[in-house]
C-alpha cells in the first residue's frame, strides 16, 4: 500500500468524507475509516446529503462508489458520546447500503462485495468481535453477497435473529436451551440494508415464534423494522406474538456496574425464548 494508498487524515471526520466521497466521483474506489461508529454522527452531512443522494440528483450521472468504516465500541466503559450504535439511523436514508458481519469470512467476503458495489456501503463492525477467529477463504474472487443472512444454526421451535454483536450471547444462549431439548435456529441478518426478509419468512414459517435480539436502542431499530415486515408480509405464520430484546431507550452509562446488563445478555435471551414456548 504506502503512502499513495493509505492517507493519515486530520481529526475532522465532515472533511475526510467529503474527500472520499470526491475521490468517488472522480473514478475511485475509497474506504473512508471513522474509527468509533459514534463518529458517523459528524459525518452525517456528508454521507446523508451527498453520498446518498447525488446519483439521484443528477439522474444517475454520478456514481458514489464508497466504503464508510467504523465499529462500535458498545462495552468497556466507553460511556455515552462514545459507545453508540448508530446503524438505525443509516437505515433511514435512501441510497445507502448497511453492512454489520459478524465472522473473519464475513466480514472479508462482505468488505470485497461492498469495495464492488456501485453504492455507498456503510460497515458496522463490532469491537466485541474482533477477538473472534476462524477460517477465511484465500480464493480472491471470495465474496459474501450484500443483502443474503446466514442461517448460524438450524432449529424448529423458535427463530432467533441476533444482528451483530448480539450474537455472542445468542449462540451461548441457544447452546444452553440445546441441552433442554429446545431447538432454536439463530440467524444473522449479516445486511442491515436491505434485509432478507424471505430468509427470516421461511424460518418463521417453519417455528412460527421469533425473537430478535440487538443493542441498539429499542425505538425504530433492525427489529422494529423486522417486525413491522413480519406482521404485514406473514402474521398468519406466527403462532406467538414477535419479542424483540434490545437496549433500553437511554444512554450507555459510563458505569461497569450498571453496562454490565445494559444489552441482551444469554440469561435475558434465554427467558425470552421460553416465554414463546
């Protein structure tokens, strides 16, 4: 790489945007970094008002084609201005893409099919995550489809879909319900836009009870829309109300004591499932 390829920005995350999303216009294929996911709130301006919006202001003349970075610090006493997950916002906005994978081969297969795409991506990565190891394909062509889940594990009494970090507690959650002889088929959405909907429709179909579970804040979040969907597009699957698990609808606090059991833990996964049962 070197310095041609790798560029050392100064701490203004609005101007770096705006010169990755000019790099894009002009041919380029640019990642733009901002480091914390609670950064992407300086950055709005640009990636709302420009980078997803200028194709369709100009009637497809212009192409963005821009990865915009980040991962959220959501545990460690990151505290409040700092530890946001700010995904449901993005989702929002027209023209925008949403990754958040959750494995090495996803997030390289992921990254690849987004560096490709003709959009802008946006990826949220999770800080929890990163400790995870496993097995990436060396095949360069190697690409994860945007907009395709993945069925972790397959079950027939309920459907938990767990979007990004969430996804820890879930599998412990689901391993521990195994040893009860509940079966639950876990899925990670991998693309927060657009969803796979017909992924989570055919597991619904066969369990017919769901429970989403993610960190964000419980108003309007991956959820609330998957939920909305799931009862428009296939209420007549269902055989218990949705349930979703999420942060509370406050700011993460700074305090060890009190993060501990901020977000969905296995415990809370757990009692959540078996109230569907």
């Amino acid at each position: 790489f070197g310095k041609h390829r790798i560029w050392d920005m100064p701490i203004s995350e609005g101007s770096f945007t705006g010169v990755g999303i000019g790099a894009a216009i002009n041919g380029l294929r640019p990642i733009v970094d901002l480091g914390f996911a609670s950064f992407a709130y300086l950055a709005s301006d640009q990636i709302i008002n420009q980078a997803s919006k200028l194709r369709y202001m100009t009637g497809g003349q212009i192409d963005i084609p821009i990865v915009i970075r980040c991962c959220m610090f959501s545990t460690g006493s990151m505290a409040a201005q700092h530890a946001d997950r700010p995904y449901p916002l993005f989702m929002n906005v027209p023209g925008l893409k949403i990754i958040s994978p959750t494995s090495p081969a996803d997030i390289k297969g992921l990254m690849k099919s987004a560096i490709r795409d003709g959009d802008p991506v946006l990826v949220f990565e999770e800080k929890r995550l990163w400790p995870l190891k496993g097995n990436v394909p060396t095949d360069p062509d190697h690409l994860v489809p945007i907009g395709k889940a993945d069925v972790k594990r397959e079950g027939s009494n309920v459907t938990l879909i767990a979007i990004a970090g969430a996804l820890r507690p879930a599998l412990d959650a689901v391993e521990a319900l195994a040893r009860e002889g509940i079966s639950v088929e876990v899925i990670d959405p991998r693309t927060l836009k657009p969803l796979d909907h017909e992924t989570f429709k055919t597991s619904v179909a066969k369990t017919g009870r769901v429970v989403i579970v993610e960190n964000a804040h419980r108003v309007c979040n991956v959820g609330s829309e998957i939920a909305a969907v799931m009862a428009e597009e296939a209420f007549e699957l269902l055989k218990q109300p949705i349930l979703r698990l999420s942060a509370p609808d406050i700011h993460v606090p700074f305090s060890p004591t009190l993060e501990k059991n901020f977000y969905p833990t296995k415990d809370s996964i757990i009692a959540a499932v078996r109230r569907l049962l």
